[in-house]
C-alpha cells in the first residue's frame, strides 16, 4: 500500500506538492507541510509538449520520497499507457494521476492529409491501469462548470471514471467554494467513497493574467478577480495571496476533502510563507475561515467568483431531436436486431470483402454515407449507439465517454465549437437516456481498427 493510500485509510489530511517537469531544476522535497504529511506530485506536458516526461523526473528524487505521476492521455494511445504502468510499476511508484489532458500545442486535426492528433481519455486510461493492478488511482475532475447541459456532462462523466476503477479525485484549480461543496455533496448524495482533494494555487495577478492571455484551459478568472489582485498590488498587499491559499486549504480540510493538490508553490520562501499562514488560520472554524475568505476577496454576492453567464439553448433543438429518433429507429432495425444481425453476419462472412477493392469501396461507402450524417472519420468502431448517434470523432480530441475539462460555457477547449458532449447531456436529458451517459464505459478504439469498416467488424463481433 501506498503512503497516499494510508493517508487516506486514517483520514489524515494531506497536502500534494506538485512541480513542473518543465523547469529542469531538483527541489528540496517536504514530507510535512505545515504539520501535515505531504508528497510530490510530478505533471505531465504541462508548459510544453515536449517536457520531460514524469517518470524520468522522478528518478532525480529518492526513492523514500512519495511521490505521484501524471500521465496525460494527449498525443498517447492505449499502448503507451501500458508502457508507462510497466515502468511505474518496476519504478515501485504506485500513485497515478491519469487525464485527457489539455490540448497539445502542436495539435493536428488532420485537414491537408496531415495526421490527427489523438487523446487516450482518462475513463479507457482508468480502466486498463485497474486491470493492471497494484496502482492507486486519481482521476481529475471539474467542477467549474456554470452552463447546466457543461455541468450535467461532467458529472455524467465523473460517475464514469469512478465505475472504470477511480481511487481518489482532485478538481480542477478553481476558487468558488460553492462549486467545491456541491462536488463533496455529489459524492456524499451517490454514497461515493472515492476522496477527493482540491486543486489550489496561490494565486497572483501575474499568474491569473498568464491563465487569461495564454487561455489555460477549464480555469476561471472572473473580472472581479482581476480587480481585486490589481488592486492589492497596487497597494503592496501581495502576502494576501499566500493568506487565501492558506485558508482555501484550511476551508477544504474542514469541509471534509482528503487534502489538497498545491501547485505553482515549488520555491522555498512561498512555501514558508503558505505554511505559516495555515499555521495561523488552523485553529478558526469553518464559519470563520469563510468570513476571512470572503473578506479578502471583497464577496458580498457569492458571484464574484464566477463568470459572466452566456449559455447556449437550455434544450436541443427540433433538429437535432429528429435526427436522434430517426437514427435510432435506423439503428435498432439495421444494427441491433436479431435479423440484421444474422443477415449482416451472413453477407460480411464471405471472403468477397477479403478482395482489397472490395474492402476500399465498403470503407468508402461508409466514410461517404455517414460522415455527411454524423462526421464519421472511418475510426472502425461504431459507437454511436451510446453516444446517442453523435459521433465522438467530431470532438478534436475524440472523446466517446464525455468531455474533457477545458470547456467554458458549453464551448470547446479549441474555441471554434460547442461541446458535442454538452449536445449530447442536454439531449439525453430530453430523451431520458442520461442513464448512457452515466454508465456506458466506451472502449478505447485499437490503432489496427482504425481505418476499417465497422459495418462489417460489427455484424462479424463475437456475440456479448
């Protein structure tokens, strides 16, 4: 077992302390922060996408040091994560922290013949790491969200990652509490018993307007935000961000959370200055942990901390609602009955569709007839019988199982589009399918299928 794994056996709050591969520097490592015990965490691809990869940084560090991996799925498929659980587990690291991932820096998405990008999502990543064994796992999860079909979508997607196999979650960085408390409550409502930890940040104005100009994805900076740190630099009161990270820590403590994700707080001095404020709030209750909070950020509202609303259509459309029937009746008749099923089988076992022409003018066909309907990109592993017919290739990342979280107000990480994964809650919510979204684990789709029909690898799959 862990000491991760301990720590969240006896309850003890913890704090993980987590650097950036990018930096190219060895810090000295705490295992008490602030009077609680404390381990490292290692990002993956944070600032480039050419980082050193986690598992090597980590072998800057002694062994005796806890520590924790990231391992994002941008730019990996499956058989890179197994590479990775091979080297963890020979490296004895058994804390991992598997994500999507934010969108790589020099992502393709495959127009003018050049190869598209692809992202092993954390649910498949989950899902063949609890198969491996012996590892405790984390998943990320963003409780950030304020368009309700975003929101839906990704709780819809946490009960997934906690089905495929999720030990423990850390939120997104954020800083409205509400949103904290409601992902607690979450846990609480569904008898969870995965702990969760929060992400927090001391966060400056340089920082926040790093976030803002380099649109670090799934983090909210309200303008209220903005006006208050200028305002206090102006003033020369830059320990006020130390003292709200001190007390955000101390609110999630008391607010029942595992312990807390510490980031952009590597250097000694900010570590010492953090610790001596929780050292100095420890002793006050919850109410008065939140009256300082409040104070600091000049909350008189509770909005202050989120941003300017501006969703998209509260329902789907008459469109999109007609489109969802009629590809359902098609698909029950053509793919999921008894009849299709035997005579598709009977067609697709002749060694007709072995003939390369043959094989090229089916894959065609397919690629024409349904990526006018639906955007098929021929991936060979139709899943859009749980994807309520909209097809997870149209999302960049191609996400099946649900969104990322990078998205803002039902918008695309990429900016140029809605999240199909908002389409797809706010749909199954009128249909009454929400119970797909919530449950359905969808494989991860081999490199070998892709590029195949997946008319004929669906009629000749072996029975369930």
């Amino acid at each position: 077992m862990s000491q991760l794994s301990s720590y969240f056996q006896q309850k003890q709050f913890c704090i993980l302390v987590e650097y950036l591969t990018s930096l190219h520097e060895i810090f000295p490592v705490k295992t008490s922060f602030a009077g609680y015990p404390a381990a490292m965490t290692l990002a993956d691809r944070v600032h480039s996408d050419h980082d050193m990869p986690p598992l090597e940084a980590s072998q800057h560090y002694p062994n005796t040091v806890e520590k924790m991996l990231h391992f994002a799925g941008k730019g990996h498929d499956i058989q890179d994560l197994e590479r990775f659980l091979q080297q963890a587990q020979a490296a004895q690291i058994q804390n991992l922290l598997l994500l999507t991932g934010d969108k790589l820096k020099a992502h393709c998405n495959g127009e003018n013949g050049a190869e598209r990008s692809r992202y092993l999502e954390s649910v498949n990543a989950v899902m063949a790491a609890k198969a491996f064994g012996g590892f405790c796992i984390g998943v990320a999860f963003n409780p950030f969200k304020y368009a309700e079909a975003e929101r839906d979508a990704q709780y819809l997607k946490l009960h997934k990652k906690i089905k495929a196999g999720a030990d423990f979650i850390i939120t997104q960085l954020g800083y409205d509490l509400d949103a904290l408390k409601q992902a607690k409550a979450f846990l609480a409502q569904h008898h969870y018993t995965q702990k969760i930890l929060a992400c927090v940040m001391p966060l400056s104005l340089a920082r926040a307007n790093f976030m803002l100009k380099n649109k670090v994805a799934g983090i909210v900076i309200s303008p209220h935000m903005l006006n208050v740190l200028a305002e206090e630099k102006q003033a020369g009161l830059s320990e006020r961000v130390y003292q709200r990270c001190a007390l955000q820590i101390l609110i999630c403590k008391e607010l029942g959370f595992a312990g807390v994700d510490l980031s952009a707080c590597h250097k000694a001095e900010e570590q010492m200055l953090l610790e001596s404020y929780i050292e100095e709030y420890q002793h006050l209750d919850l109410e008065a942990l939140e009256a300082l909070w409040k104070a600091l950020w000049h909350i008189q509202t509770g909005k202050e901390l989120m941003p300017e609303r501006c969703e998209f259509s509260r329902r789907p459309s008459s469109g999109q609602m007609m489109k969802y029937h009629q590809l359902h009746v098609m698909h029950d008749a053509l793919f999921d009955s008894k009849l299709a099923k035997g005579v598709g089988r009977f067609i697709f076992n002749s060694p007709f569709w072995e003939r390369r022409a043959a094989a090229q003018t089916l894959l065609k066909t397919e690629l024409i007839t349904k990526h006018r309907i639906v955007g098929c990109e021929s991936c060979g592993q139709c899943r859009l019988g749980d994807t309520l017919y909209i097809c997870p290739e149209t999302c960049p990342k191609g996400l099946a199982n649900g969104p990322c979280g990078g998205t803002s107000l039902d918008r695309c990480e990429f900016g140029d589009r809605e999240c199909i994964h908002s389409v797809k809650a706010r749909l199954a919510k009128a249909v009454k399918q929400t119970e797909i979204l919530k449950d359905k684990l969808i494989p991860t789709v081999p490199i070998e299928v892709r590029g195949t029909s997946s008319w004929k690898n669906w009629y000749l799959a072996p029975e369930a």
